[in-house]
C-alpha cells in the first residue's frame, strides 16, 4: 500500500450478506436454477449496475486502445476490485484457491481508489469450502447493514441505497488561466 492512498481503517461493524453474482456470466458453470430457497436475505448484483459499471472501468484503465478489444473485457479480479470499493466489503468467504485473484483485486482497487481519489480499504479472506454453495452465490462482509426485506429485488434496491455515490472530479489542471 502506498502512502498516498487513503486507507480507510476504522474498525466498523461488519454485515454479512448473500449475493447473486452474474459478473462472469459468460462462465458456463453459472445456473441460476441453484440460488436458495429462501430470497428474503439476498441481495443480486445485477440491481446494483456501479458494481459493472467500475469493474468495466477499471479494465479499461489496462487496456491499450490502439488494439481491438478482447471478447471478454473484464475479468473476475475487476469485478471483486469494483465490489471492494463500490459496495465496501471488507471480507469475501471464499475457496484458498482464489487468494491469488483477491490480492491482484486489492491492488486493482487501490490503484483505481489513487486515481480517483477516492476512499480504499483492503478486503480480506475467510476461507470458505464451496462444496454446497452455488457458483453464483457470493458470501461477503461489508459495511452496510443487509436488509431483508422479503424478495431479491427489494433488498436489492434497499442495500443500493445505502451505498455512496461515486463521482469521478476531473482535478483542475494546473496551468488553467484564472477567469
């Protein structure tokens, strides 16, 4: 981390939350038909289009545009950068194997938070075993409460609103000519 990057390091009660994911919807392990019976404490990412949008960013700050763009643009370490910074998670449940891909999205999310001058706090593991969770389900810890509100689509909206507005502020350039 550098020090020039604003780290957020309060410690803050942390929420777990449920999350349909759908960012690797080209992977064809992904079925929709093995989501929980119980849609009361789920939130989905797709209601909450930041999360693609500065995934979708962040990717595109690697990419060199005198080539042509590949058929996938972002990659799953963008998506969980986008998740840190957008939805403030603070830790993932995952599988060991994916300890690698959390770290190059800490790094991705820290250098787009520097540029941006935008708040960053790393995310960390819980080591989870993935044996009866579905490949869409995302178990993280954030920030913000997880509202259970009876359906997807509510908790959805109601965890949306929670969330800050990120606005990107064009710094002023320094020979800019005073009006």
């Amino acid at each position: 981390m550098t020090a020039s990057t604003k780290i957020h390091s309060q410690t803050q009660m942390l929420h777990t939350c449920r999350m349909v994911v759908d960012s690797n919807s080209h992977h064809s392990m992904l079925n929709m038909h093995t989501l929980p019976d119980s849609p009361d404490s789920l939130i989905s990412e797709a209601l909450i289009p930041q999360v693609r949008t500065i995934a979708t960013l962040i990717a595109a700050e690697r990419h060199d545009f005198n080539q042509s763009s590949p058929n996938v643009f972002t990659d799953e370490a963008d998506f969980f950068a986008a998740r840190i910074l957008v939805l403030g998670v603070r830790r993932f449940h995952l599988d060991i194997t994916l300890l690698p891909m959390l770290k190059t999205a800490n790094k991705r999310a820290e250098a787009f938070a520097k540029r941006h001058h935008m708040p960053f706090s790393p995310a960390e593991m819980q080591m989870s075993l993935h044996t009866r969770r579905p490949a869409n389900l995302l178990i993280i810890e954030t920030e913000h409460e997880m509202p259970a509100l009876g359906n997807l689509a509510a908790n959805s909206r109601a965890f949306a609103a929670q969330l800050s507005n990120i606005i990107f502020v064009k710094p002023l350039e320094k020979n800019r000519e005073m009006v």
